[in-house]
C-alpha cells in the first residue's frame, strides 16, 4: 500500500525528478517562512528586520546557487553543455548549499552591520528542516542512497544502507532539539548543527552509493570538506577557551607611579 503509494508519486513526473524538485522548494520555502516568523517576532526595529529579510533571501540564492555550481566540476564534461542545461543536468549538493548559505549570511549580514551571529542562530533551525525535508526528495529520484546490502533489519528488509533515513531522522531529532520548543534555549546552534552534520556525513560517506573516487587518504570531497569544518569548528573552540580563560593575558599597565 506504502509502496504503491510511493511509486505512484514518484512516477507522476519524469520518473521522481518532480517530485525531487517539489520537496527542495517544498523545504525551501518551510525554511523561508520559519525564519520570517521567527525575525517578526523579535523586538527590533523595522529597518533591522529589513535588512535581516535581505541578508537571508540573498544567502540563499547564493546556496542554491553554490550547491548547483560545484557539481559542475565533479560531472563529466559539464562544461560542454549550455548555461541551462549544465544547471538541470546537474542536481544539488546540499552541504556546499548548506556552508554557501550559512558563510554568506554571516558575511552580508556583517557588511549590513547587523548582528550576524545573533540572526544567524535563528536560521539553524530551518535549516535543519529543510536538510530533513529535501532528503525525502533524494529518496524518490534514487540519488544519495547507500551501498547494496541484504540484510534483516526487525523484520525490514534492506536492500540499501539507509544512509538518507539516517540523516532525515538525524535532522529531524536535531531541529526539535534546536527548536527552541517549551522555553529550552540552546546556545550555539550553529556550532551543534555543523558538529552533527559533519561527523554523521563523515560517516555516512563510508557507505553511500556515489561515493565517487578518492580524492586524498582514501578520502572523497564531502569527507575532507566536513573534516575542514570540524577543523574550523575545532579551532573556534580552542580561541574561545584560550579568550574565555585569558590564555592571551593582556600586559597589565604598570602601576602609576607617584610623585
Ligand atoms: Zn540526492
């Protein structure tokens, strides 16, 4: 019954790429309603919520824009092929849309001069949302799936490493968390959010269908780029420790001396 349910979705348009591109804009745009109520509902200035509306409609076309751009450079002969059809032939990643739209949020909202952590916090959440959601797309074009397996799982048979199961229910998990739901304030959204994604698509990666070829150590690109982040994320740790216990102690001015 689930099945025949989804096969008839799937089969509605071009064999799962409608219905792969309806949850992306389907996640898109739950994650652009999210950050709207969430920036209205903050007490500030009109022009402050103006600016914020434009940093974040700005950062993610520059996501959307990033996460189609750089598998032009991972399919053969992209390059080939006019602008149009480059763009279609060649899908979305969503991590490097993930890290485009973040790392251009916090810069335009900077260059905005606005509070670029404090606004950037708020889309962490919707974000989540929208990585849960648009991997159930990935389920029906067939793209992003694991490694061939047979196994038993409770009574399930698994065909395939239910690599896209894990990160939807993964996400899923962590945008309630992050949700700010019954007065839970968790701090460092972002910091959390990269931490999990980073680690579980490290994993992930060992075990999924595209693996691609290995580009460093045995490692392929979206390995080294989540070990990049967790570097990055890494470093920020160690200089908010160092800053937090005055590891860089200022030189304390001498005494005045009187007389
Ligand atoms: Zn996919």
């Amino acid at each position: 019954m689930l099945e025949e349910l989804f096969n008839a979705v799937r089969d509605a348009g071009f064999s799962g790429l409608a219905a792969y591109y309806t949850l992306i804009m389907t996640g898109a745009l739950a994650a652009a309603v999210m950050i709207y109520l969430k920036t209205d509902k903050i007490n500030c200035e009109n022009k402050v919520k103006r600016r914020v509306y434009v940093a974040f409609i700005a950062a993610g076309a520059v996501g959307f824009f990033c996460s189609n751009a750089f598998k032009w450079f991972f399919i053969p002969n992209s390059f080939d092929f006019p602008f149009f059809e480059r763009v279609l032939r060649s899908g979305f990643t969503f991590f490097v849309g993930m890290l485009t739209f973040f790392g251009s949020a916090l810069l335009i909202l900077k260059l905005l001069k606005q509070n670029a952590g404090f606004w950037v916090e708020r889309a962490v959440p919707p974000v989540a949302a929208f990585n849960a959601i648009s991997r159930v797309g990935c389920i029906f074009l067939g793209c992003c799936g694991g490694i061939h397996i047979d196994a038993d799982f409770f009574g399930i048979r698994l065909e395939h490493f239910p690599v896209i199961e894990i990160e939807i229910a993964v996400m899923t998990v962590l945008f309630f968390i992050l949700a700010d739901r019954k007065k839970r304030n968790v701090k460092n959204k972002l910091f959390w959010y990269l931490l999990v994604y980073c680690v579980l698509r490290f994993f992930l990666e060992f075990v999924r269908e595209d693996r691609g070829a290995h580009s460093l150590a045995g490692l392929n690109v979206p390995q080294l780029i989540a070990l990049s982040v967790l570097a990055v994320l890494a470093a920020s740790l160690i200089i908010n420790y160092a800053k937090t216990k005055k590891l860089f102690k200022e030189k304390t001015p001498p005494p005045p001396v009187n007389g």
